[in-house]
C-alpha cells in the first residue's frame, strides 16, 4: 500500500527531481523554474504527478529541518535538543535572534516555491496531453490542492508573497502580492480542486489527494481568516458524513500500522527502500528520533509542553508525545539515547516520531508517514468555529478529549479549545502558527523574546530579496 506509483516513482525522483533541484538553485525560487519533463504523452503526466508527491517528503518541504525549525522550534513546545554544541545555530530560533540571511529562512522560500514550480508544470503542461480527460483533470486538480498546501505555509511564514501560477514565469515572479490575495488564491485552488478530486482512493493509491483533504485545508483557510461560519459549516459536512473517526488509541495512533486510520485525511508516505537512500529520503523521523539509537534528537519536547500536559491532568497524551530517557515503551523499547542534552536537564524525544525497534528502518524512520492533516483537528477547528458562531461546541471538544480519559467541559471558552489544540496536535507542526492567529504569541512567547512588532512574519530571505533587485518589500522591523 506505501509503495504507491514505487516504480514511477524510482524513475522520476532518481531523475527528474534530483537535477531539477541541481538545476533550480540556479534561479530565484519564484522565477524561473526549469521544466524538468518534456509532456508529451500520458506518461510524461503521471512522472510529472507523482514527482508533486514525492518532492513533499524531500529535506527542502517537510523531510527536513527548515519546517521543524519554523513552525515549532520558534514556539513554546520545542527545544533544539541534541548534544549541547551540535547546531547550536537553531537556538537563535527558539529565542528570537536568527537573522534575514539564515539559511533555514532560504530553505523553506526556495523549497517551495521549487513544489509550486512542479504543480505548474501539471497545470500549465498536461491540458495539451492527449490522454483519458477525467485522469487529466484528476492530476490538475492534485496539483491545485498541493500549490494551494504550499502557498498556505508561505502565507502563513512571510505574509502576501508573489503568486506564480504557470511556467515559464515572467516578472511577476518578484511581484510581491498582499496576504489576502495570496489567501484567495489559496482558496481559489482549493475550491476549483474540490469539484474534482475523488471522495476516496484505493488502497494502491493511498497518499494522493481526495475532495476531503482540499476541504480539511479549506476549513483551516477559513479558520486563519476567521471565517467562521464557513469554517463551521465545512467542518460540520466533516462530521456528518461519517467517512471519519477518532483512533481510539492515542499511542499507536502514530505508528506505522495505523497510517491511513480511519483518523488519517492526508499523510505524506514516507517509505523505505532497502538499499536505496536517494529513494528513501525522508528524514522527518530520523532527525527527531532518540539520539544514538533511532536518529539525531533533535526537536525534542520542552519542559513548558510537559507542564502543560500535567496541568491539564493529560497523561495518556504527555505519554505518547514526550519519551524521557529511561522511558519502556509500549512496543518495549528502552529509551536510552544521550545522557547529556542541550537546553534541559531531562533528556527527552519526541514520541509522535519516534519508530519502534521491530521496523527495520527505525533508526532513520523511514517507515513513518508524516501526519498533515488528522480528524482531531477538524473537531477542535469546529470547536472553535462553534464558539464564534454561538453554536455547540462542546459536543466536538469533548469527542478529543474523551478518547484520552479527559472529562468533559460543558461549556468550553476559546482559550480551553486552543489549550486542546497545544495538547492534541503537539509536535505536529502547528504551535507556534496557532499562537500568532489566536494572538496570543506576544504573550507566551516574551521570554523566549518575541516581539509582537516583528516576529508575526519571518523575513523575507535577504538573499531573495537581492535577487529580485529590490523588488521583493522585507517585511516590518526587518
């Protein structure tokens, strides 16, 4: 089932993907994105379709450091981790002093627009193709929900950003457009993928896009807009369909077996491929993973996440999300990892990565998909869209909270939603966006030295903006 399209997929990433990146650095990330296939016939289609797929798990989009970096090492839940002395450039994230010139800032600018570059090349290349209309029209569709993926972490990194939609691009790829035209684009896409994706997928296809992914990323559109009753009534289509549930059991919610649950809405399939490295290349697990004995422990659980946990009495959650050394898990394996780790004086890892023993790849996790989008959240997101609306929102909090033994709150306030939502979806890459929507960054972050004038927005990379001969504006106070 996670070798989905495994064979397309060795010809294209081997190939196109891994000189496209060669290529692309040669260019600014908005400008010119090289086509890296000639699209000419069906074939030429599906490479390209599963080229957007494959590129996800890449180190440049979510298999690597710069989107642990910037959404959760600048929040409250994380700390860099690791041995004290190894990369001790990401503590300048965790306290406010990283620069416009850091190459993680680059990173995630040029990676993706580098994935926008491969949906426009589905977009703007197969209408042409001569092949079966409704697998055209499926593979557009996917590419729309995907560039609108990528423009809705862009949007929420830098603000408005330039808006490419075809190749080659000219010069508004150093256009820089306003956040709220960057987010009706995004809604744009999504709206224009939903009428066409399919409502399921088989298993062969597991991992590939479908109408409820678009709408879950929809709903969370509306949600950062504030749309409310847009975001509730999308959510409530979620729960009155019936196609979605809770796993009941919050530990092995994350474990290999149960990818694709009836919890699942769109993962990113990390596979491993015995004796092929290029192939196998995500290393989201293997970087978080216990240090020495599954990864590099790296983006480990803070002591305020853990506090958290115990104030709200959460321990089926505090279990699964944080392993302290010396922890057994339930899959029996002993947490070891270092004895020494920077920034705590408890060493400590995440559990939503970790990988148990009996997987042959568990020391670079490459048997662990990433989780993009769960049922939980579309249940904290109607929660929160309820209150907004004067409408039920405890019904929705309490199914979450049921499944880990927490009681019920009969008449939530925002602030217990958003507690729910540091607690259910810790380590999953979303704190640190959360607390500047909910403004409530200014706040829990001022130790760490936010400042509410600057730090809503990462810089523009000073380097993109050089390229652009100044055409691309910085953002405030940078």
């Amino acid at each position: 089932m996670k070798r989905f399209f495994i064979s397309v997929l060795a010809i294209t990433i081997l190939g196109a993907v891994a000189s496209s990146c060669k290529d692309y650095m040669e260019f600014p990330p908005e400008g010119q994105v090289p086509q890296v296939l000639n699209y000419q016939n069906a074939n030429d289609a599906e490479a390209g379709m599963v080229s957007m797929y494959a590129y996800l798990r890449s180190w440049d989009i979510a298999g690597g450091m710069n989107y642990l970096t910037l959404s959760e090492l600048t929040s409250d839940n994380i700390i860099k981790g690791s041995a004290p002395g190894d990369g001790s450039w990401a503590n300048a994230y965790n306290i406010y002093q990283f620069t416009k010139d850091e190459g993680q800032l680059r990173s995630f600018w040029r990676g993706r627009y580098q994935a926008i570059g491969f949906s426009n090349q589905i977009i703007t290349k197969v209408p042409s193709i001569a092949m079966d209309q409704g697998v055209k029209d499926r593979y557009i569709a996917e590419a729309k929900f995907l560039r609108a993926y990528h423009y809705f972490n862009l949007v929420r990194a830098f603000g408005g950003v330039p808006i490419v939609d075809h190749v080659p691009v000219g010069p508004e790829g150093n256009i820089r457009r306003s956040a709220e035209e960057t987010w009706d684009f995004i809604e744009k896409d999504l709206n224009e993928s939903i009428a066409v994706l399919p409502d399921a997928v088989p298993s062969a296809e597991l991992g590939r896009a479908t109408k409820w992914a678009a709408k879950f990323l929809l709903a969370k559109t509306y949600l950062y807009r504030e749309k409310w009753s847009q975001c509730k009534s999308l959510t409530d289509e979620f729960i009155a369909s019936g196609k979605f549930s809770l796993y009941p059991n919050f530990y092995k919610l994350f474990r290999p077996e149960q990818e694709f649950c009836s919890e699942s809405i769109f993962e990113i399939v990390s596979t491993h491929i015995s004796g092929n490295d290029r192939l196998s290349n995500c290393q989201y697990s293997e970087i978080q993973g216990v240090r020495g004995q599954y990864g590099w422990g790296w983006y480990v659980p803070s002591d305020n996440l853990a506090a958290a946990f115990d104030a709200a009495g959460d321990v089926v959650r505090k279990k699964a999300t944080i392993l302290y050394r010396g922890d057994v898990t339930p899959d029996g394996d002993e947490i070891k990892g270092i004895e020494i780790m920077d920034g705590t004086s408890i060493p400590r890892y995440s559990g939503k990565a970790y990988v148990p023993s009996r997987f042959p790849s568990q020391y670079s996790g490459r048997d662990q998909n990433i989780r993009i989008m769960r049922f939980a959240e579309v249940l904290l997101m109607n929660a929160e869209a309820a209150i907004h609306t004067s409408s039920d929102a405890a019904t929705s909090l309490n199914k979450v909270r049921t499944r880990v033994s927490l009681p019920a709150i009969s008449n939530p306030t925002l602030q217990q939603i958003w507690n729910e939502r540091r607690l259910e979806l810790a380590c999953e890459q979303d704190r640190f966006w959360d607390l500047v929507r909910t403004g409530q960054a200014a706040s829990a972050l001022a130790t760490q030295g936010f400042s509410a004038g600057k730090n809503k927005l990462f810089p523009i990379p000073q380097e993109e903006v050089n390229l652009s001969a100044g055409q691309l504006s910085q953002n405030p106070g940078w």
